[in-house]
C-alpha cells in the first residue's frame, strides 16, 4: 500500500505514474501470486487481471482518442490497474473501478475547481485508482471476519 501512496502523490504532483514503479509493482504481484506467498488470487487469475486491468484502459483511451483525437488517458493509470489485478485477480477489478470512477468524479470536480479550470482540463486520475486498490484490499483482507 506505501507503493500506492507514493504512486498518488507523484501523479499529483507530476501527472504521471513512473515505469520505475508501476512495472515493478506488477512484476510483483504476478510473482507474489505464482508462488503463493499472498494467496490473493490464484496464478492464472492474477494473470488474468492484469492483462484485463491494463487492456480495459488502453482500450477505452484507444476510443477516445479515435473520437476526440487526444489521449484520454494516461498509459500509467492502465499499468497501475495491471498491477493491481496482478495483485487481485481479475474478479477485483470492477470494484477498483467502481471505486476510482466515484472518488474520481468528486476528486476530478474538487481538483478542477481548485485549480480554476474546466472540465477539459486534464486531472490525475492515478490516485483515485489507487484509492480504490487500498480499499479493496483493506476489504479482501477483512471480508472473512466481517
């Protein structure tokens, strides 16, 4: 979680999640998950989702930049959602979605009027993908005793 907190901020500060991270991190999870030592999705689940995590959002910035003609994402935010479904599996990657839309529709709201801007102004949208990976492994780890 340290990781996605670093993540946060520099995409705060930056508007981009390093490879330096994010690489690694994903590296990580696949290893972490092949070998058993997290038991957090199985092997082939891990696998799984970070191809879909990072497939999903290269896809929908793919769309837009076809019908808008500028990127709509940045490729980091699609390697941290990789990571994270190598960390999850794949079956985590709707609720870190679902998570990171919500927070990030208040967030990016919040940010642009801070910053006077409008809404085609670009936000970072790395940390409320983290947030929603924080949450839904605080929720996996607790889901038994709850």
């Amino acid at each position: 979680m340290t990781v996605l907190v670093i993540l946060s901020w520099i995409d705060f500060k930056t508007f981009l999640l390093p490879d330096y991270l994010t690489l690694p991190l994903l590296l990580l999870g696949l290893i972490s998950n092949g070998f058993a030592w997290i038991e957090w999705a199985s092997p082939i689940n891990s696998l799984i989702g970070a191809c879909i995590g990072w497939a999903s959002l290269y896809s929908l910035n793919l769309l837009y930049k076809i019908f808008r003609g500028v990127d709509g994402i940045g490729m980091g935010d699609a390697k941290l959602l990789a990571a994270l479904g190598a960390f999850l599996g794949w079956a985590a990657l709707p609720y870190i979605l679902i998570i990171a839309s919500c927070s990030g529709l208040v967030g990016g709201y919040i940010w642009l009027r801070l910053h006077q801007q409008d809404h085609t102004q670009a936000f970072p949208f790395g940390p409320f993908i983290a947030l929603g990976g924080i949450i839904t492994v605080i929720w996996t780890l607790f889901k038994p005793i709850i």
